[in-house]
C-alpha cells in the first residue's frame, strides 16, 4: 500500500521501485552485514568478500549465477578506484570494453534497464555523447559511494533495483491479461485505465480501496469465493447505488439522464470504437493486416497492431471476423453503423475476445433495407467443406426467414475451396428446407477471398455502384460455382 501511495505522488514507476529497494528489509540486511563484515575484515579479503556478496545479492538459481553478478561488482569497484586518476579517454574505453554489455550478469530483462540506471542512454556507441555519459555515470549513488562500504550497499541497491524492475516486466504480461479478463480495464496506446462508468464507480470509494485490511491469501480466496453474487458483499463501501451512480456521471456527462446508464455506456464504447476505426484500423492498416492473414503470417500481424495500439491476444480469426466488419464500414462509406461490430464480443479495449459462437452469422450488418451476413474464414480444403458447407446458408436462411428477407451473406476465406463454392452457389437455384413447414426457395452468397476484399478496399469508393456489381454478378445464370467465380466473381474484383 506504501508504494502505491508512494507510486501515486509521482507517477514514476522507476523512482517508486527504487525507494521501495531503499526502504526493504533485504537493503537493511545488506547494511548491516557489510557493516559487520568491514570490523574484522577489508575488501581485499577476497573469499569473505565474495561470501557477504552471495549473502546480500539473492538470486533464485543459486551461487553459480551470482558469480557472474560478483564479477561484475569488480569491474565497476575498479572504476570506482581510478574514477579520480583516468582521464577520458580511459574511462570511455573501460566502460566500454568492461561494462557496456553486462546487463545479463545482474540480471537485467532488458538492456536498457541496465544502460539507463548507470548510464543514462539505451545506447553506448563512439557516436553517444562521453562526456555526459560519464559525468552521469559518476553522479550516480553506486559511483559516488563516499566508502568501500557505502559502494558494496549501493551495488546491492542497484541489484536489486534493475532485479525488481525485471520482475515488473517479467509479470507485466501475465498481470495484463489477468486484468483483462475484468472487462473494466481499458489499455490503449501504452496506458492503463478504468473504463469510464467503473472510473465513476470507485472514484468517491478509492482511498477506502487503499485502507481495506489485508488479509492472508487463503483467507482472502475464501472470501471472493463466498461473495459471488454482489460486489458490495467484499466490503461494505463497494455497494452500487445505480442512480447515486448516474447523477455522479450526470455532473460531466448530463445526456447520461436521457440515455439512462447502460445507454450511455453504448455510446461511449460506440464513440471510442469509431476513434479506433478512424485512428488505428484505417483502410490502409486493414490491408497491411489482411496481405499478412493469407498467407497466415501471425507474428507480423500481432507486431503491426502492437505498434499501432496495444498487445493483441486473441485469435487470428476472431480479428479476421472483426476487421471484415469494419472494412463493410469503409466500403459502405460509414452508412452502416459501427455498433453492428460491437455485437460481437468485445474485451474493454474494443478488441475482439473470441471467435464468433455458432447459431448465426460471424458478423450482421444492416445498410438501408439491406442485411448483409459476413461469414469468414481461414480454414482450406476439407476443413472449409466441413465447416462452413452446412452453416453457412443455414445461417442465411434462418435470417430470411426471422429477421429480413432482403439480406445476403459475403463468404470470405484466405483461399476458396472449389468444391464448397459449388455447394454454396446451388442455394441461389435450389430450396434450403429449414423446417418441415419453413424454407427459402434462393439465396445470394457471394464468395469473396483475401485478395478480392483488399481490391474492395484499394478501388471500391462508391458504395451504390458496388452493390450493383454485387447484385449483377450474383444473378448470373451460371450455376457451376466454381466456374462462376473463377469467371465472373473474382475477375470483377481483381
């Protein structure tokens, strides 16, 4: 609780971690055996040197891995002892030679946790600024230790500073996705932070969140376990009063009263998706994701989204589904409404969770008196037969018959299975039986591959005349599937 307060006055991570090094118990222990060890010993009694150093220096796989940290406590002690006889050009060429690339020996994650805390850069090349490096360098608690005893609990300090700072990093994935799992969290662009209704929600209870008792982790666990059905079962200060709730957001937010709370909630999470859409998942951004889905290239795709927003986590299908929904939105010229693409599950960060589940269409989307069903998929050959042969028309048929009967699907695959694009076309010419009293006498599913929809996106900028290709091209009297769409379909989208 202490660093989070601490963490809170600040906003810095780094210096919190740092003072939380300063104040802990294992810094305390290093104090007072280097203390102990320098009244009957000096440095230069090497083995019960070497026996405080694994004492103060803790390392989960033992003494072999800490030989390395101990030899690179001498090399820096070394620099330390000639700080104030080397010149320049001397200093440069030992931090370079002895110390640039040691991160690993006192187990640093990253390089740059290393580089920075004693060098202030990610980078030490003959290009970098020397001068500053070193007077920073020597500035720094560890090598302005005013004593041999000072130095060893300012090494200690370091090791244990860039140590934590790995064990950040190393949990920061697994503390993501469980926080994620809340649904309460957004995270975009780098940063963390409540979705707005729940901002509301604990911002007048927030310093009671920092008092509440801890308890032990067993006796904790039983506690969540048992108030299952109410937050306000946890503690007393968590119960919800719906309309006490809306009058806070009510104050900045006053169409809250009209809309009613989980209405306003929509439009906001409809707001933030089009800011996503307009921002992250362009025209131009869809196509670099789809010329990298078929092929299936997974990596680069997770790397692109990363770069333009946040870690991605979910599967490569459930995002194919989703982009194919927002490209409907670019190609009908944004007539469609963006809401139709959060009916399908959204984490807080407006990022599909899962794939689509089964008994209708992946996505629907609805333009003027028009449904258009979007059906994808990445599977080939006798997967695509098994999967999508059946579903996909049932689909189809049981939105004619239930929803409108002016609706078509968009079948979208990585690469079309000639024998499901013959199946698939018979339904435009032969009855789909839905039940023994309901069936649909033809339906239109116009098959679409990978490189079709990047030719929509790149030349289709006319909504109207694209749904006239779509309607001719689908009226064709050819009834061979797959000749119908090597001749017809795909040469019109190419």
């Amino acid at each position: 609780m202490h660093n989070i307060r601490t963490y809170k006055r600040s906003s810095d991570y780094k210096k919190t971690t740092y003072q939380s090094v300063l104040n802990a118990d294992n810094t305390r222990f290093a104090v007072e055996n280097t203390t102990l060890f320098f009244v009957n010993h000096s440095i230069s009694d090497k083995k019960e040197l070497k026996e405080l150093l694994y004492a103060i220096l803790p390392h989960g796989k033992g003494k072999t891995f800490k030989n390395k940290t101990i030899a690179l406590f001498h090399d820096i002690y070394s620099y330390w002892l000639n700080k104030n006889t080397w010149n320049e050009t001397q200093k440069r060429k030992f931090i370079q030679d002895k110390l640039k690339a040691r991160h690993k020996d006192i187990s640093s994650k990253k390089p740059s946790y290393y580089l920075e805390s004693l060098f202030d850069t990610t980078a030490l090349n003959n290009s970098s600024d020397w001068e500053k490096i070193i007077n920073f360098f020597e500035n720094t608690p560890l090598i302005s230790s005013e004593n041999e005893e000072s130095f060893i609990v300012n090494f200690h300090v370091l090791y244990m500073f860039i140590k934590k700072l790995s064990l950040c990093e190393e949990y920061r994935d697994l503390n993501t996705r469980h926080l994620k799992l809340l649904d309460i969290f957004v995270f975009e662009y780098g940063k963390l932070k409540l979705d707005l209704v729940f901002w509301y929600l604990f911002k007048p209870v927030k310093n009671d969140l920092l008092k509440a008792k801890l308890l032990p982790q067993n006796e904790y666990r039983t506690k969540l376990e048992a108030s299952q059905n109410n937050i306000g079962d946890i503690y007393d200060f968590l119960k919800i009063n719906v309309a006490e709730l809306s009058k806070q957001i009510a104050t900045d937010f006053p169409e809250v009263t009209k809309l009613g709370l989980q209405n306003f909630a929509l439009k906001k999470k409809e707001e933030r998706l089009l800011e996503l859409v307009n921002t992250v998942f362009t025209k131009e951004n869809i196509i670099k994701i789809f010329e990298n889905i078929y092929p299936r290239k997974d990596e680069q795709i997770r790397k692109l989204i990363k770069e333009w927003y946040q870690d991605y986590e979910a599967t490569i299908p459930a995002l194919f589904e989703y982009l194919l929904g927002i490209s409907f939105y670019w190609l009908s010229e944004k007539q469609v409404s963006i809401s139709d693409i959060l009916n399908s599950g959204l984490d807080a960060n407006l990022l599909p969770k899962t794939h689509t589940a089964g008994g209708q269409a992946d996505i629907i989307v609805r333009c003027k008196d028009k449904d258009y069903l979007i059906e994808a998929t990445l599977s080939e050959n006798d997967g695509q037969r098994r999967m999508e042969a059946e579903p996909v028309p049932r689909h189809l048929a049981k939105h004619i018959l239930e929803v409108n009967p002016n609706s078509l699907t968009l079948f979208v695959a990585g690469q079309l299975d000639r024998n499901n694009l013959v199946v698939l076309r018979n339904y435009k010419f032969l009855p789909w039986y839905y039940s023994d009293e309901d069936s649909v006498e033809t339906m239109n599913i116009l098959p679409l591959s990978v490189s079709n929809m990047i030719y929509l996106l790149k030349n289709e900028t006319n909504f109207n005349k694209l749904e006239n290709k779509f309607e001719a091209v689908l009226n064709s009297e050819t009834k061979d599937g797959f000749k119908w769409y090597t001749n017809e379909v795909n040469p019109m989208f190419s």
